[in-house]
C-alpha cells in the first residue's frame, strides 16, 4: 500500500530538520505501535543523510557493536577499538555533527530504561554541551506511550524539557480510510466502509493488512480478521501488555467491560468487587487508551461521566476476541462470526455515530462537537454541534436505516436546550449509511 495522508507531519519533520541545519534540534515522535511511525520516518529522511538506530532488548555492549557497524558503514566513520556505552556512541556522532549535518533516529527509544536507564542521564549531558555548535536532527521515537510520556514529561527525569517538537502520531482520518477505499474498491458499500473505521480505527498497518489480502469488502475484511494464524487474534494483547505490566489483568477486564457497554465507573465496581477510580484515571491519563464523556454543556467537575475506548480495533477486540478467547484458542472461527453477525448491527451503530462526529469535527464548521444526556444517562442525543461564532447549532441523531429517523422526536428530545440556545439557529439532521 502506498504512503498516504501524512503531509502535516511530513512538513513539521522537514521544517525542524532544516532548522537542525544551523542548531541541533530534538523531536519527539511517538504513538501506538502499528500507526506508521517507522515509515514515515523512512519517507521523511529521503533527502537527508540519516542514521537509524533500534533499541532491541539486548546487552548495551552488544547494541553499541551493531550501531558503530551502522555509523562505520552509513556514514564512513573510522572508528577503531571496541565501544561498550551508548554515551561513547552517542558523544562520537555528536562530534561528528560538528563537521557536518546529520538526522539521528533512535526508534524505541524508551528501552534503554531496561538496557540502562543512566543512558538517559548521559545523553542529557552531552546534548546540553554540544547542541549549540552541531547540526544535528535527534529524532526519538518510541511505541509504549506511558514510558515516552515518563523520559519526556516528568520533570524528575533528564530530558524533561529538552525536546523541541512533539509528534504524536495519530491514525488516519475518515476521510483518508474514506478516499482509501474508494481508490482500491470504487463500488465499495457504505457497509464496507464503516466495516473498515470499526475494524481499523484508521491504524494504518491494519488497514494495509486488508488492502494487502484484497478484503474490501465487510464480509472479506471479518474473514480476514477471523482466520487461523490472523494478526488481528492477539493484537490487543501484543499492543497493550507491555503498557500495563503485571496488572494487565485488572486492566484487560476493565476494558473488556467498557467494551460490552458497562461505561460507568458504578457499573464497572460492581462487577469487578473493588475500586477503579486510579486504574481509570491511569487508563486515560497516562497510558491514552481510554477518554472521559460528559455530555456537552456539562458543568465542571460534574459526575455524569462515561468512559470509552478510544481506539476502535481495541473496542472491538475486547469486545470480541478477548471476551470469547476459549472460542478462539480452539479455533471455532465460525461461531466466533454467528456471535459477531448476531450482535453486528447493534454494536457497530456505535461506530456510525462516532464516524460522523468525527466528519463533523473534520469540517472547521463546528467550535465543539459532542453527544447530550440528562441526569440517569435519559433523554440521550447522538450529535450536538455548536458554532458559537455565527450562532448556530445541530441535533443530529444517527440511525443506520433514514427512515427510523424522526425530526419530531428530535425536537422533543432537545426541549431542555432550546432555552440554553436562545438566539441561535437550531437545525435538526438525521445521518444514516445513506450519508456515509
């Protein structure tokens, strides 16, 4: 599958790589593993004169041995003797960026607090001496978000404060799964499509898995998904246990809950028998899998709050795979579908609306868009967008079939926000497949 839809960060890349021309300049680049942060590295160095080193779980010795073989071979350093610590390494390649400019890329970067976590410390000394008078790119990149967030972001560590650009690498848009689908499958469905956002979320190595294997449609992109030896069967193990640790347990349920719609931190406790409220809070604040609702116009620090999984394959992993993993480890494939197939309408209207609050969030039409409920989770609105410049604001709610949709019921559900919205032009839409 081709490079696609990464202009933004393709420039922001290329806007600091210059800028390293005259002063060398730190970037941050992280994200969950699978969004393509590797690739668009690759794409964004073509033109420089770049040296990429990956931290693999090995003895510092043994990494040094492979990186110098790299800086001998990439960059035609004469190096003699043997180097056993990174700071050698690294103090080796800033001196050399002193006589000319250099992009080094260190990919997983945050393995060195396994390996040696002085190597952080030492880095931090040698980067404050000699960034002044080198030329040199340091892009650091890194897939287990928590461990990123701690090296760059707590103001205990070293390089806290030492970067010059963050990049967090997000999935691609609807409209880039939308324009991806169109140019591999131009008769594809609107059930296609949201097949594609549920199962993919728009994490671009999933969806070149099914591009690769040809599944454009729904019934071929779940096939794919539910076949022996798939990616897919323990991918949100492979992305997430690191995370957690050795109380992934605790949190791989949590998750399994929110995702058979238990979204309330009541409703969690009272299956699991114990408190959550710091697994949640890590859950979203430090480890970024899962976000806070509240309805939209909600005052602060009010307590009518939901909580969701943000990525979409993960939703749908613990709500299928994980939850049926018996069904899974032997290989009854066909009744893991039926269960899917059973409850697939129900499940992916979830999607549907989340699809078109992100079309509506994607348009700059909208300061906020969000969904409404009223106390004891009633009277709920699918889609409330408010543009307080030129006050106006939409009810939407979103049914897979248009005929289900009803303005008149729409109207009677926002009669409480009418008042709230005196003064600005309120509009009433039903979404449906049909708008896809």
């Amino acid at each position: 599958m081709k490079f696609v839809n990464r202009e933004k960060e393709l420039n922001l890349l290329a806007r600091v790589g210059q800028a390293s021309l005259i002063r060398s300049k730190m970037t941050i680049l992280a994200g969950r593993r699978r969004i393509g942060k590797t690739r668009l590295i690759v794409e964004s160095q073509k033109e420089s004169r770049c040296l990429y080193f990956f931290v693999a779980r090995k003895e510092e010795r043994l990494l040094c041995e492979e990186f110098v073989g790299l800086m001998r071979e990439v960059l035609g350093m004469n190096i003699f003797g043997e180097i056993h610590k990174f700071k050698d390494v690294f103090a080796l390649l800033m001196d050399f960026a002193e006589r000319g400019a250099i992009t080094l890329v260190i990919d997983e970067f945050q393995e060195f607090f396994r390996i040696n976590p002085a190597i952080y410390s030492e880095m931090q000394d040698i980067w404050d001496r000699k960034k002044e008078h080198t030329r040199m790119h340091l892009i650091l990149c890194g897939s287990i978000f928590s461990m990123m967030k701690k090296i760059f972001e707590d103001s205990r560590e070293p390089l806290f404060g030492r970067a010059d650009e963050r990049l967090y690498v997000k999935p691609f848009s609807v409209e880039t799964l939308q324009s991806t689908l169109l140019e591999y499958a131009p008769n594809h469905t609107a059930e296609d499509l949201l097949r594609l956002y549920m199962l993919t979320g728009g994490v671009p190595k999933y969806v070149e898995l099914l591009v690769d294997r040809m599944a454009f449609s729904a019934d071929a992109m779940l096939d794919e998904v539910l076949r022996e030896n798939s990616l897919f069967l323990d991918e949100g193990k492979n992305v997430l246990i690191e995370e957690f640790g050795k109380e992934y347990a605790t949190y791989f349920s949590i998750l399994s809950l929110l995702a058979s719609s238990k979204t309330s931190r009541g409703e969690i406790e009272s299956v699991l028998q114990k408190d959550v409220g710091g697994y949640l809070a890590r859950l979203e604040n430090e480890y970024q899998v899962i976000k806070k609702v509240i309805p939209i116009l909600a005052k602060p620090g009010t307590r009518s709050i939901k909580y969701e999984i943000e990525d979409n394959f993960l939703h749908f992993w613990f709500r299928f795979i994980y939850k049926n993993k018996a069904t899974v480890e032997i290989g009854n494939f066909t009744y893991l579908r039926k269960l899917i197939e059973r409850d697939g309408l129900t499940y992916s209207g979830r999607f549907l609306e989340k699809y078109f609050r992100e079309k509506l969030a994607l348009s700059g039409e909208w300061s906020e868009v969000g969904t409404y409920w009223e106390s004891g989770f009633s009277n709920e609105i699918d889609i409330v967008a408010i543009n307080r410049l030129e006050r106006k604001v939409l009810f939407a709610e979103v049914k897979r079939n248009p005929s289900q949709y009803s303005k008149a019921a729409l109207e009677q559900k926002t009669y409480q926000l009418q008042r709230t919205f005196a003064g600005f032009d309120l509009m009433y839409r039903g979404f449906s497949m049909a708008d896809m």
